[in-house]
C-alpha cells in the first residue's frame, strides 16, 4: 500500500484510513477527494487505488476502522466484570466523544448514503455486522443468567445501537452534553432494567 518508509504495513494501513477519517468529517463525501486524503496520510493516491476502487469503499472502511478502534478503547478503559458492566460503561460514555470527528464521519456517511448506493449498503452492512455481533453476546448473557431471557436480543443490540449513534448525531450538532452523573444514573436504571425478574419463591407451608 506505498508504505511509508520505516513505518509497518499495518501502520501505514492506520494512518491512511485516520487520514481519511479526518478528510471526509472536515470537507465532507463530496468533497474530500482522494488526493487530499493521500497527501494527509503521506502516501499517494496510486497507493490508495491499489486497496480501494472507490472513496465509497475507502469511506465504508475508515469506518469500520474508526469506529473498532474506538471500542476498543472503551472496553479496555471500563475493564468491565460481566457483560451487564460492559453495556453499563459503554453507555455512561457516550456522552464523551473521544475522538472530535467522530460524529461528523458518521453524519457525513449517512448523507453520503442518500445519494451513493454503495455508501448506503456498505454502511448498512457494517452496521448489520455490529448489531448481529452484539445480540449474540447479548444471547449469551441471557444462558449465563445475567440478561433476562425473555427479552428479545435482536431488538436489545438496535437499541443500543440507536441510542449510540443518536449519541454521535448530538455531538455533531454542537448540543451541551447532560451532566455526567445524571446521565450515569439513567444508564445505570436501564441496564438494571434487562436483570432476569428475581424468582418468587412459594409460601412456606404451615405446619
């Protein structure tokens, strides 16, 4: 992928799609253009065409890219215990944008998807792959009896879903974030909410 020089592939690979990252959230789909994006990265665009066919393909990738890295740093800054923990700290942070172009990168693909096809299904699809991905860990939280089974998980991951991406589209309008530990108290409630139903014991028989 025209490495740069001393740099691994897989650094070089990080360093072209956080390029493209902060190309599409500050000029936009339309207008970011790949030479700009290879000239933050410091490689060229030949380098770029090699990977990608189309700046849909490289934007649905600076995506998956972005948004797994991110996680990441969610998970191994929460450490959680159980995966109850786990929903508890990712939702207590979403009113902290780690990364400023976060939301603007995400904006910019949904418009991006009204008028491009390819950047519509590619996003579609990434989104369907996380969603897939956390109602099945959701699904093992309810075998292992920390999630109440009778809660649907598909339904449960596009909540959350929902509620992270609305997260990022508030960022992206500039609107005050509430404060911390209020909004830890409402994510608190709502994760105790999925806890199985306590089991009611029958009355004891009198002698």
């Amino acid at each position: 992928m025209g490495r740069i020089a001393g740099v691994s592939p897989q650094e070089t690979r990080r360093r072209l799609l956080a390029a493209a990252a902060r190309v599409f959230a500050q000029q936009g789909y339309e207008g970011a253009r790949v030479a700009d994006i290879a000239r933050e990265a410091g490689v060229t665009t030949g380098a770029i065409y090699a990977h990608y066919r189309t700046r849909a393909d490289l934007l649905a990738e600076a995506i998956h890219a972005h948004g797994e890295e991110e996680l990441a740093d969610l998970v191994a800054a929460w450490r959680p215990t159980s995966l109850r923990d786990l929903l508890e700290g990712l939702g207590r942070d979403l009113v902290r944008v780690r990364r400023r172009d976060s939301p603007q990168l995400l904006v910019e693909a949904i418009v991006a998807g009204r008028r491009d096809r390819s950047v519509a299904r590619r996003l579609r699809d990434g989104v369907a792959e996380r969603e897939e991905l956390l109602a099945r860990a959701i699904g093992y939280g309810q075998e292992s009896g920390e999630i109440d089974p009778a809660l649907p998980a598909e339904a449960m991951a596009r909540f959350c879903f929902t509620l992270s991406i609305g997260a990022l589209v508030v960022g992206a309008l500039g609107l005050p974030q509430p404060d911390p530990d209020e909004w830890a108290a409402v994510i608190h409630r709502l994760v105790g909410a999925i806890a199985p139903e306590p089991a009611v014991r029958p009355p004891a028989e009198r002698p």
